[in-house]
RNA sequence: GCCCCCGUAGCUCAGCGGCUAGAGCGACUGCCUUCUAAGCAGUAUGUCGCAGGUUCGAAUCCUGCCGGGGGUGCCA
C-alpha cells in the first residue's frame, strides 16, 4: 500500500474514533487525501482533512449550541486518536490547519533492510491483478526509415510498457502496419521506378511519391537479392511486388532502428490482415445489423454520433471510391484488440495531430458494445528539431529527413530516451541537436549514471575487503542524509503510481535525477567503508543502505530504458 | 469560426488545490593525500502571459483576453 493511502487511513480512523468517543459532532467524511508536502519542516505526508471539515464540524455544534472550534483545535482531536502504527512517528497540528505527519525514522531505516532483501519486488505494486494490457506504440507508416519524432513516441509507449509489466500487468508491445492504401500504393510505384532507374529504364518517380534516397537504397536491396529479375514485369505485376518487398525491407529497417532505443515488439500487426481474415467484413455485417451504416454522397457512412450526444458528426466507413477510411480499419482493429484477442485494456500512443481520431474513438468502442475506458490514448506532443538553431525539417516526404537511427547514433539511446521522456506528453520537445551533444558531459542522465556507478563502486570494493551483506543494525542509519536518501526511495511507489494513472512517464526522470543527488548528498557526508574496526556495525548498516539504493536506482533507469552501468 | 495543448528563473523544463514556487544547464565564490571531482558546499535570479471569478487556501479550478503550436468529415 502507498503510503499516503496508509496515512490517510490512519487519519480517516482516527476521525471517526474522535465522533465516537465525541470529540467531534458525526458526519459523512469527505475522502482523506494525504500529500507529501513541499517543505521538510511541514513532516514527511500531510492533511488539510480539518480545514476541509471545519464548517461542517462547526455547523453541527452550532445545532447543539455548542461554540465553534478551530480547524488547529479539530485537528489536535484528530491528532490524539490517531492509532498505533509501525511506520507512522509523530503528528503536529500547523497553524491554518494542517495534520502533518512523521514517518518512523527506525522503520525508515529498517526499510534499508528490506529493500535490499527483496530488491526491486520491494518498490513494485500490483495495480494490474494479472490484467492483459496492449501498449500499441509508433506504429509510423512503413515508407521509410522513422524520423526523430518517432522516438518519443517509442520513449514513451515502451516505458508505458515497463510500467505496467513490473507492476502487476500482463503486456503486449504492438506495432500497426498500415500496410495497405494510398501511401502504401505511392510507396510501391516509387520503389519500382527507382529499381527500373538502376536497371537504366528511363522513368520518373511518381510526382507525390518518395523522393528521399532511402528509397534507392530499398531498391539496391532487391536488385541484390533479385537481380534484373524484376524487369521482365508489366507495372500492374511488379508494383504489389515491390509493395511486398519493400514492406518487408522497411518493417526490418524499423525493428532495427527501434532496437538501437531497446524498443522491442512482441507483435507486428498487419492493417491488410483484417480485410484477409474476415474481420473487417464481421464487423461492417454487425454495424450493418445495428443500422448504423448509411449511405450518403456515394459513402457508406458510419453513425458516431448516435454514441456521442455531444457530436452531431458521423464517419465514413467507405469513401465513394469504394476504398474503407482510416476509420473502418480502426473499427476492425480495435474489434480486433478486445474481442478478437480480449485485452482488458489497451493503450494507443498517438501524437497530438491526431486529437479529433483519438476523440472518435469512444463512438466506435460503444457501437461495438465495448467499454469505453478500456482504451486510453495518451497524446503527446511534437518533437521539433534544431542543429544550430535552424529547424531541422523531420517530413518523410521532403527526401532529406534526420532519421531516430542518426540522432541516436549521435547522442545516444540512454541520452536521448531521458531526455525524450523528461517532458509531459503535452509539451512540445524543442532543441538545438549541436547543444544537446556539446553538452553531453553536463547531460542529467549521466549524473544519474554516474550515481549507480558509484554506487557499484562501493560495494565491489566492499567485496573485494571480503565484507559481505549481512543482517545490519539499521537502527544505526541516523544521519539526516541516510535517512533523506530512503525517504526519496520510499516515494517510488508513488511516482510509479501516478505515472501509470496518468499515461505520463516524464515525473521518473526527475525522479532519477532528484535519488541520484541525494544518493550523492550522502556519499559526500557519510563514508561508507572504513578501516577502523569500530566503525564495523554502521559500516554493514550503510552497506545495506548502499546495496538498496543500488536496486532503487537501476529500477528506475530499468524503467526508462535507460543502461545502469557498473563504472563510468 | 469552432475544438485541443502550451505560456513558470538567462536557457530547457518539472510542479497542476494546500502552509515559505523547484530541478538541470548557464553565472559567481570556495573545495581533489580519504569509497569514481562526470563530484560537493555556498551565492544570485521569478508581477508563475494578462484581467476577473470560485475557495479557508489558486502557478494549479472556472470565464474572458493576449501570444505560440496543433486539429477541424471520404489522408493516416
């Protein structure tokens, strides 16, 4: 349990003890909410619960004719029926109205202990009950290599993963292909002129086709594997099969580039696959059944809005040319993702120029008889690029792009995933390519970095003098930087928490950074490993110390994706 | 026109109802016989875009305005 829902209860108990014995008149509570409030000198968790019930409190005295009391008051009659407990030290009432809370500084020491017996299973949660998720994540068109934008949303949809797999969620990582349409047609006839041009045919690329010279490099590709093979074609024979080589060759480069971030997918899925199998006609057979197919202007329209009161906005299913919209395959794919193969959630990952599609969602979901909640879609902003203050263009039609692969190359997967995931999904990501390389040495995930490292330091030179973990005395850590650095590892949970509620990652870097200058806070004040046999005891006991911030630290990085090294 | 997001220290950004607004970078001053100085200690810096409102309490919620970005039915 977090703490503050343990605190809160603790409150919310010693509350209705007050009624009882009547300290305080009887009413219904509202929820006790307990913060970590932003000042040391305001205690580790707090209430304003007193402040929230003055005047209830007061307006039932005033019945009885009793005089009113001050929320300090109520909050000192709280106070004094707050029950025992382990991890809770001292309570102080502050002046507009605060209960302010004090963990047990021995039972934060002993924490040391635990964490470094129980290692990560220490700070991981059971939020999922075994409950099947699908993270579907970049799922960028397969014309070509990904840009940088895709990075974060590979950076956020993988660390979304690692979230919910640690904390008691079962996790599938899925990449949609949208192997089939407009782009997907232009792709193909433009990777068929450019291995007819290396063959020295005289023909020209489509004129919205793609420029970029990636698509020679396709091209080089089949002409090895297949020779002048291809020639001997008509267009209508070699075009769907340079649709299917060169898919294959794309989903191949895309797995490559997203394994250079430590992106992996458990499943690739084909857009084409659901008019293959049978789905999409399912689906358009069921909606037909429903009524909310009609006909209009030569489209077959579906009827969002009889599932959204608020929108007066239907969708097309098929466009006049006969051709299902983006619409009808989402219809089909998330038919797919929940009944097909019943996930209990899933998690699309989109970037924001997709708000009004993620906002239709719900429509589709509801007709399909599937709860709406079930699917969150976190948007998250775009990435803009600069390289000497220039705005880097990122398009994938403009034949010069900076590719994930490039600025991963440059700045690293480590450097560039915390820093992709430091921002709210909200903001906009904007910077300078040459800053963020010059500054490399002064980058806050090597201070991270350089924390575990230390830490691994000491406990391999520990090892090394043939002292080994044992049970320690922790009653010995007492030092207000020992005690500072298990206060910010017990938060974990928390983030973690809060990270996974809202589908935003970005509070773990800070989180990182803030363990990572305590951790060194304490190693600057507290020395760990002393010749002096009579340091021995508090020497095991900061060990323990060492050996849990070790597993808090290279959880957190786990969690980000981010390497944890042993020396620097 | 309408909808969504953003506007917080010189720069990049956290904080999004709680009691004295933070971090990193940059600036300035000290600190390497001791577990990694990719470090530490200290100093300086903010009308939290503007104006109202709600609340015991607002950077945080509501309304309007200003500035920036995105979206707006047969592309995805």
């Amino acid at each position: 349990m977090l703490l503050p829902h343990l605190f809160a209860d603790l409150i919310q108990q010693a509350t209705r003890t007050a009624q009882k014995k009547g300290d305080l008149p009887t009413f219904a509570l509202p929820e006790v909410t307990v913060t970590r409030p932003r000042h040391t000198d305001q205690g580790d968790l707090s209430t304003a619960l007193p402040l929230q019930i003055i005047r209830a409190v007061n307006e039932a005295r005033k019945e009885k004719g009793d005089s009113p009391l001050s929320p300090v008051q109520v909050g000192e009659m709280i106070a004094r029926r707050l029950p025992g407990h382990p991890a809770l030290g001292r309570a102080e009432v502050a002046k507009p109205g605060f209960i302010n809370l004090r963990l047990h500084s021995g039972w934060v020491a002993a924490q040391a202990g635990a964490i470094a017996r129980q290692g990560a299973d220490y700070f991981r949660l059971d939020l999922g009950r075994g409950q099947r998720v699908q993270v579907e994540f970049v799922s960028a068109n397969p014309t070509g290599p990904l840009h940088f934008g895709s990075a974060r949303n590979a950076a956020i949809g993988d660390t979304l993963a690692r979230l919910h797999e640690h904390n008691g969620f079962q996790v599938q990582r899925e990449y949609y292909i949208n192997d089939r349409g407009a782009q997907t047609d232009i792709f193909a006839e433009t990777l068929w002129r450019r291995y007819q041009q290396l063959h020295g045919v005289a023909v020209e690329i489509p004129a919205d086709g793609y420029p970029g010279a990636y698509m020679i490099d396709y091209a080089r590709r089949i002409q090895a594997d297949h020779g002048a093979a291809l020639l001997a074609l008509s267009d209508a024979e070699a075009i769907p099969r340079c649709r299917s080589l060169g898919l294959g060759l794309v989903t191949a480069e895309l797995a490559d580039d997203l394994a250079r971030m430590r992106v992996f997918f458990d499943h690739w899925f084909s857009e084409q696959s659901l008019y293959e199998d049978g789905t999409f006609d399912h689906v358009s057979a069921l909606l037909r059944d429903q009524e909310d197919l009609y006909v209009k202007d030569g489209a077959v329209w579906f009827r969002a809005s009889k599932y959204l009161p608020k929108s007066d906005r239907d969708e097309v299913f098929i466009r006049a040319n006969g051709e299902p919209g983006y619409y009808a395959s989402d219809i089909a794919y998330h038919y797919n993702k929940f009944i097909l193969r019943g996930f209990d959630r899933v998690i699309d990952v989109w970037a924001v120029d997709h708000q009004n599609q993620a906002a239709r969602m719900p429509a589709m979901l509801k007709a399909l008889g599937i709860d709406p909640d079930r699917l969150a879609i976190p948007l998250y902003d775009l990435v803009t690029l600069r390289r000497g203050g220039v705005e880097v263009r990122l398009s994938k039609r403009s034949g010069d792009i900076i590719t994930l692969r490039e600025v991963v190359a440059e700045v690293g997967a480590d450097a560039a995933r915390f820093l992709l995931l430091s921002h709210s999904n909200e903001a906009r990501i904007d910077f300078d390519l040459d800053l963020a390389v010059a500054q490399n040495a002064e980058n806050p995930v090597y201070y991270v970095q350089y924390a575990h490292a230390r830490v691994a330091s000491i406990l391999r030179k520990a090892a090394a003098e043939g002292l080994e973990l044992s049970d320690a005395d922790t009653d010995l850590l007492a030092h207000p930087a020992e005690l500072a650095l298990l206060q910010k590892m017990l938060e974990l949970p928390e983030v973690v928490s809060e990270a996974i509620a809202r589908l935003a990652p970005h509070a773990l870097p800070h989180y990182a950074l803030e363990l990572a200058r305590i951790f060194t806070k304490f190693y600057d004040a507290c020395r760990v490993l002393s010749d002096d046999p009579a340091d021995q005891a508090l020497t095991q006991a900061r060990l323990t110390l060492v050996q849990a911030t070790k597993t808090c630290l290279a959880y957190v990085l786990d969690l980000i994706g981010v390497d944890a090294p042993q020396s620097m």
